[in-house]
C-alpha cells in the first residue's frame, strides 16, 4: 500500500556557516534525503526536541552552545529516540574526534566534505538507526505482551475479577501480613441464589451477563485495598483486609441489597435475583490458618443456604449456631425414629 512507504530519512544539518548547510542540504536532498538545519547549538536542540531528525549531521565549532554540549545534551535525553550523530571536524584533529566520541557522537567526518564520504556515512548510519528502531520495538511489544499476559495469568476471562489462584495467593500474602503484624482481615463468600435456574429459563448467554454485572456490583461496593475475585462458577470472595468481622458483614450486607436491588439485563429481557454470603474473620480462637477463615466463611455461607437464602450470615454468629443446634437436634431425632442421619455434605451439593 501507497500509504505505508515511510517517507525518506530527515537529517538535521547544524553549521553556523550558511554556505556549508547549503551544499550538504543541496547534496542530501539530491540523494533523495529530507533536511532540516540550524545554524548554532541553540537551535540545534529546540529543533531535536520539537520534531526529532533520523540523523544529525553536527558542527563542532559553533557559537553559543558548542556541537560537544549538542551531543552531550541528545543523547543524554530519555524521551529521545535513538538519533545518529556524525560529527564534522574542521582538522584532522585526534582530540576532537575522541572528545567528540566521547561526547556521544557515533561517527565523524573531516572537513573539506568528501561528498561521497558523506553519503556512505550517512548510509551507514541510519541503517544501524533503523536497526536499532526495531530492536527497541520488539522490544517494547515484548514487554506490552507480557504485561498483557500477566494481567491475563491473574483474570478471570468473563468477569475480568480475579481468578481462584490469584486469589488464594492474595490471600496467603494478606493473612501472613495481617498475623505479623496483628491486624484484623475478612473474608467474605458469595453464592448467588437458584442460578441454576437462571441458565435453564433464559440460556447461558444471560447467566455470563448476570455474572458480569453482578461482579461489577462487587467491584464497586469493595474498597481500593480490598481483593474480589472469582472464587468459582457463580461464587465470589472477597478479601478485606484490616477489617473486622462486624465491619465485614456490614460490606456483606450493602453487597448484598446492591444485588438484590438490581434489575440484571442481557440480551431479550432482565431479571432479578439475589446471593447469599458468609462471613469469617480473624483473628478468632477457632481460626489460627487461612483455610480455616475460608472454610468458616463457607460454613457460614451453607448456614445462609438453609436458612432461606438472600442473607448474609456470620460465622458463629447466633443464627449460625442455632442452625447447628438445631441439625444436631433434626439429626438426633431422625436417628431416634431410624431414619439415615442427612449428611451436611449432601445438604451443602443442594446449594
Ligand atoms: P443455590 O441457591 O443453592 O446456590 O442454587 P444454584 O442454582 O445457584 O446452585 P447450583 O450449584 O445448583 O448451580 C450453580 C449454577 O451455576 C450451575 C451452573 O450452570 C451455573 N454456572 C456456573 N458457572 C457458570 C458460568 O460461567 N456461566 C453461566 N452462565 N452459568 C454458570
Ligand atoms: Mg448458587
Ligand atoms: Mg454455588
């Protein structure tokens, strides 16, 4: 395509004497270069600075500011891209060709000019430029890339929430934190109610919907430092650190009138529904790893289940006792009339 022919390299001519910037500018342009010129230092860098040349093409002996502190100056300069500089010296000078290197010039020419001299030079120089331009944007897509993938690595694909294992990292790093230094830190479990039957009346389609906006919901209702993430199908967790369990449960809470107040909308309709959610916090006598805070914000979350769901429940909390209490009694009196004790298992795979 016509459109994607780079134009020509510009090379920036900088002598403070016209006649010289006129048979190099009539010469490069000849040879199907662009130019661009300035006739001292000064101007030199406010030129670099403004639109950056493919290559300078620099006088040493210059009023004001002298080529050395130019060079000095380019290629000191972070958010300049990588611009070749050859030198012009007037003698066949050894210490100014060294100064001059030294200062950052990646090649020199004496003068009186041999033209063809230059042009070679020239050459020679943007290509090592244009080589150095790809190396430095592969470079750059590389480091785009693995960004793009460690992003990916810790993601949940449809919710764009955390994934399980970047979760259970998380919060391995924030309960070790939070023990060390004897801080306060939640966990919260989520289950949305009857999804199943979500799925079964308006497809899968609507269920992703009701997933993603119902992680958008958390994602609002939680705080910078907390941690939401996707704990599984249609289960959420939320860490919060330095927060205790009273302040947990209020977050649980407004999560969960957030929910139950929103109309979910997918493609052909909009339907309500609700979620359940446990509550466990440290530091607590029965609690003393991260997967014991887990499982009792689970226990507390199944409590939920049975208990009518659309609530929140919190471990060891009254209602969660008595509901242990009284399915310690249910069993009893079952295994009195000689039926099969219910399993606690079997009641959580009905939630
Ligand atoms: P309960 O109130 O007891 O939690 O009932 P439930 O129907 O929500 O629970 P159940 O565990 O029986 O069903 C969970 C459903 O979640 C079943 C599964 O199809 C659905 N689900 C899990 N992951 C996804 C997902 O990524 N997309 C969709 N659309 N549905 C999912
Ligand atoms: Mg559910
Ligand atoms: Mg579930």
């Amino acid at each position: 395509m016509a459109g994607d022919v780079a134009p020509p390299p510009r090379v920036l001519i900088v002598d403070d004497h016209p006649d010289n910037v006129e048979v190099i500018r009539a010469r490069l342009e000849a040879s199907g270069y662009r130019t661009a010129s300035a006739a001292d230092g000064e101007e030199a860098l406010r030129l670099v600075r403004e639109d950056p040349p493919d290559l300078i093409l620099l006088d040493v002996m210059m009023p004001k500011v002298s080529g050395m502190e130019v060079a000095r100056e380019v290629k000191a300069s972070k958010d300049l891209p990588f611009i070749p500089i050859i030198m012009q010296t007037a003698l066949e000078s050894t210490e100014m060709k060294v100064e001059g290197l030294g200062a950052g010039a990646d090649d020199y020419i004496t003068k009186p000019i041999n033209f063809a001299e230059l042009e070679a030079r020239v050459r020679s120089m943007l290509r090592i430029k244009e080589l150095h331009d790809a190396v430095e944007k592969r470079e750059r897509d590389l480091a785009r890339a693995n960004l793009e993938l460690q992003r990916m690595a810790i993601t949940d694909g449809l919710t764009g929430l955390l994934n399980r294992r970047h979760l259970e990292e998380r919060l391995r790093e924030m309960f070790d934190h939070s023990q060390r230094l004897h801080e306060p830190i939640s966990v919260v479990l989520f289950d949305i109610d009857h999804f199943k039957p979500v799925n079964d009346t308006h497809g899968h389609q609507a269920g992703d919907e009701v997933l993603k906006q119902l992680a958008d919901l958390l994602r609002h209702v939680a705080r910078d430092i907390d941690r939401v993430g996707r704990y599984g199908g249609e289960e959420f967790m939320a860490i919060l650190p330095g927060t205790v369990l009273d302040a947990a449960v209020t977050f649980a809470e407004r999560a969960r009138q957030e929910v139950e107040g929103y109309e979910f909308t997918f493609d052909g309709g909009s339907l309500r529904c609700t979620m359940s959610s446990g509550v466990a916090g440290w530091p607590h006598p029965r609690i003393g790893h991260r997967d014991e805070l887990v499982k009792a914000a689970d226990d507390a979350l199944y409590v939920a289940k049975a208990r009518g769901r659309n609530r929140v429940v919190r471990f060891e909390s009254a209602e969660f006792n008595e509901h242990l209490k009284d399915q310690d009694a249910g069993a009893g009196e079952r295994v009195e009339r000689g039926e099969r004790e219910v399993d606690r298992g079997i009641v959580q795979d009905a939630r």
